[in-house]
C-alpha cells in the first residue's frame, strides 16, 4: 500500500490556517490595557488656585484571560453599550450628571480612538453643562479587551456628593425665590445674584473649602465655589453664562476661575471671588470686578481668550437702578364684620422697579389684625392702612371700618347647616360618624376645626374612633360658658377611595 506523504502535510497547513487568526488577535491583546487620568486639583491658599492635568500611563502587559478577572459588581452597565466616540461621550456625559462614581461602558469602536479619553469625555462634559464638568474633581479610566470588544470602566469623584449637591439645588431655589422676581431685567438678576453671594459668603482663607455646598452650608468658600454657585444662580435664572479657567498673581498655571455671563446679548466678565473684600466686610458689596470687558480685566487675569466669547462691550451699571413711581393698593374703603376677613395687596410701579421693599403703617388698635396678606376684622372701629415704598416713600391708603355685626360661619360658600346645639357640656367631645372610611391624608385642622363667635379656631385635636368611620373632635381645653362655638367638616376632606363630600358642614352649638 502506497502511503501518501502529501497528505499529513497538508493537514498541517489548513490547521494553521483555522488557527492563525486566533493566534494573531491573542498577541494583539498583550499590550492594549490603557490607563488614563482626568483630574482638577483645587489648592487655592492664596485665594486663587486651580489646576487640571491630563495624565497618560504607560501601556501595561496584558492577557486576554485577564478580561475575565474585572469585578464588574463594582460597576453598572444601564445598557452602556456604544460603537462610535461621539455615543461614549453622550454616555459618559449622561453617568457624569447622574454623579455616577463607578460606571462601565462597552465599546465595540477601535482601541485607537480611546487615546487620551479622559480629557476628551471631560472636554465634551464641560462643552455640554460648564457646572457638571467643572464638579468633577477626578476622572479615571482604565480599557480592558480588544479592538471592537472594549470594556471601559469608570472612577469620578465630583466636588459634591449626590445628596450635598440636592441640598444646594432646593437652597438655590429657595434663595432665588425671595431675591428674583419676574418683572425684573437681566441685569437686575444678575446684581441680584451677585449681591446676594457678596453678601452672604466669606472667602475661606484656611483653603479648605472649595464648593457651593461650603458657600451656601458654612457660609464659607475659595474660589471654585463662589463661580461654581454664580454658575447655578445665574442658570436657574435664566441668564446664560461660562466658566472660565485662568491665570492671576503672575501665575504660570490656571490657578483661578471665574464667570463670563450673556447679559442682553453681551459678554461680560464676573468675578465674584475678587468681589468680596478679605478679610470680610459685612454688608459692602463691590464692583471692581462686575462685568468687565476682556481689556479690563485682563490687567490682572490672563485666560486663553480665543476659547471663550469675547467681552468688548462696557457695561453700565447705573441701568440696574430702576427707580420707583409710585405705590397703589388693590383696595382702598374696606368694611368688615366681626371676624370677617379679606385680603389687601400693593402693586410697584414700575413692576421692575430695583427696590420693591414696602412697609405698612397703621394703628390697630385692636379693631383689625393685619399681617401684611390679610386682614380680619376684630373689634368695632375704623383704621388707616398706609402703603409707602423704601424708595422714594411713595403713599397709598386703605380705610378698614369693622361694623358691630358676627360674621357667621354659615357664610361659608357651598355649605350646609347641620343641627344646631345647646346647652353643651364645656369639656364636650364630638364624635363624627362618616358613612366611609375617612384618608389620614385628609384628616387637619384644615378640614375638621372649631371656630369662637369671632372666628378664631379653637385648640382642640383630632383622632379616629375604633374604625377610621368615626372622628372625634375635643377642645385641649374647656370651652367658654355662656359662648357660641361652630364645628366646620370642610368638603376637602375625602374616603381612602378619594371621594369627597358634596358641601362643607356646620354645625352651631351653645355652652350652657
């Protein structure tokens, strides 16, 4: 039998063939682990200190099995799976906002265009929201795996965590609630804001505290907090503005930061931080640094100004002083029952006007309770209400007469009379039987309350019988002998089903 040579030869070349690719793409992998980190260091000891670095490690060995041995329960896809730069970018920048600390994203894109990643994510972070990438104190990353079959995980630290960063944003609300009103311009909001951090946050000469939640929670801050809070003020406000990076003190490093805001289609620059006086002068506000152009403040700031906007138009400040013209009451001859109220509001004219402060001047004398919002008739008598402006001491008056006649609660709209009782024990107890159960969501002394022949509630508290069918209703302490009382069951109140009674009840009744 004649043996064929040819053959095992042949063999041998196929299997090299199948098996080649494998080999090529295993030696391919050795050395494509890449390390690269994103990181802004605040040192600020000398009031104006800020620095970022880029910094690209080495290539490690690497072996494919190794792809196997990430923990990937540190990290959490959330289906972050992209092909292209632009798409890990959107993703990177999506777990940035949600101040993810440790993410992983597959990318099935080449291993080249992960060079220098951080800076890049950050680049695009910062282009998209200045305030989410400049809350970014770290960013690292490491690349596991092959071209097309990347597994990129993630480390970010940010200036705040995700709970002090809420507690900053409901403060800001809160703050920009009593400082900012609709009827002002741009600029008003802008001083407004502007004064209110001046006002409120003293420079952190210790260099410990570097962030809006240190400005707003200790009152305290450098640099990076006093831009990064103007950053969230002026957006929550509607005013468009940048962050910008820069040198100061013949620094040779970015060592400050500072905001270049959009006022009226105009750039400006605000440096709130160099408008603080140090050490603090409480209640002086300065302007030296108050919207610049880019020749006034480049005496003393030096910043790569081709990358921003440019600042040439000279701002005026004068125009944020809107003065007022005068005062005017929505009311202005009121007559009232015996506790009867109504409301009485003061307009500013001009709405914009720079101070819209008001105080109320008047004599009660116990004829009328005002606060301000609402006034409730007390007593027989007639008082003057006068309206006059801090600015200007421009004048408006209300004349409140209070007749002898009791208002009635059965005046209440949309009511209905329940029977009337008398002669009740002082310390009575009143028990209300519903015909469902009632919602604990609904049970307040806003619902269910007792009001005196002057309307004033009475103190009392509120409980469930056995079932949530029944309410009882008792005074803390004894009603008056001889006096009228009046037990209102508001129509608000409503069944753990949701459904709400047809009319408000009242029920009169009479201390023997």
């Amino acid at each position: 039998m004649k043996i064929n040579t040819k053959l095992p030869y042949s063999i041998l070349i196929i299997f090299f063939i199948i098996l080649s690719p494998t080999f090529v793409q295993a030696s391919e992998t050795k050395n494509i682990i890449e390390h690269y980190s994103y990181s802004t260091e605040v040192n600020d000891i000398n009031k104006k200190y800020y620095n970022e670095s880029i910094i690209a490690k080495n290539k490690k060995p690497f072996k494919l099995h190794n792809k196997q041995q990430i923990n990937k329960t540190l990290f959490s896809y959330n289906n972050n799976n992209c092909n292209t730069i632009e798409q890990l970018e959107e993703l990177t920048k999506d777990n940035i906002l949600n101040k993810n600390t440790n993410f992983l994203i597959h990318y099935t894109g080449n291993l080249s265009d992960l060079s220098g990643l951080p800076n890049k994510v950050m680049t695009y972070v910062i282009a998209y929201d200045n305030y989410a990438g400049y809350s970014v104190n770290t960013c690292d990353t490491h690349s596991y795996g092959y071209d097309k079959n990347i597994d990129i995980s993630f480390t970010v630290t940010y200036l705040l965590t995700r709970d002090e960063e809420n507690w900053v944003d409901n403060k800001v609300d809160s703050i920009l609630q009593n400082i900012i009103r609709d009827s002002m311009t741009q600029d008003q909001k802008e001083k407004a804001i502007h004064d209110y951090i001046i006002s409120n946050v003293t420079y952190d000469e210790t260099a410990k505290k570097n962030n809006p939640y240190d400005a707003l929670h200790d009152g305290s801050t450098m640099c990076e907090g006093y831009a990064l809070l103007a950053c969230k003020m002026l957006n929550k406000a509607g005013i468009e503005n940048l962050l910008i990076l820069g040198k100061v003190d013949n620094s040779t490093i970015n060592n400050h930061i500072w905001n270049l805001v959009n006022i009226n289609g105009n750039w400006y620059h605000l440096d709130c931080t160099w408008d603080d006086p140090v050490p603090d002068i409480p209640n002086q506000v300065c302007y030296d640094y108050y919207n610049l152009t880019d020749d006034q403040l480049a005496k003393d700031h030096d910043w790569e100004m081709l990358k921003y906007p440019f600042a040439n138009t000279k701002y005026n400040l004068s125009i944020t002083n809107i003065p007022i013209k005068a005062v005017e009451l929505d009311k202005h001859n009121i007559t009232l029952k015996i506790g009867e109220t109504t409301p009485l509001a003061a307009t500013v004219l001009p709405s914009n006007a720079s101070n819209n402060s008001i105080k109320w001047n008047f004599n009660a004398e116990g004829v009328i309770y005002f606060d301000g919002k609402t006034i409730k008739g007390v007593k027989p008598g007639t008082v003057y209400i006068n309206a006059v402006s801090d600015d200007g001491n421009f004048k408006d008056t209300c004349v409140v007469t209070v007749t002898n006649e009791i208002a009635d609660p059965a005046d209440i709209n949309d009511s209905t009379q329940l029977q009337e009782r008398t002669n009740v024990d002082k310390d009575k107890s009143w028990k209300i039987k519903f015909n469902k159960n009632i919602s604990t969501s609904s049970l307040n002394k806003d619902n269910v309350y007792v009001l005196d022949e002057f309307n004033n509630k009475v103190d009392i508290n509120l409980k469930f019988d056995v079932n949530k069918d029944t309410l009882i209703v008792e005074p803390l302490k004894n009603y008056d002998s001889g006096k009228t009382y009046y037990l209102v069951i508001n129509k608000k109140i409503s069944s753990d089903s949701g459904k709400k009674m047809s009319k408000t009840g009242i029920m009169k009744f009479s201390i023997k």
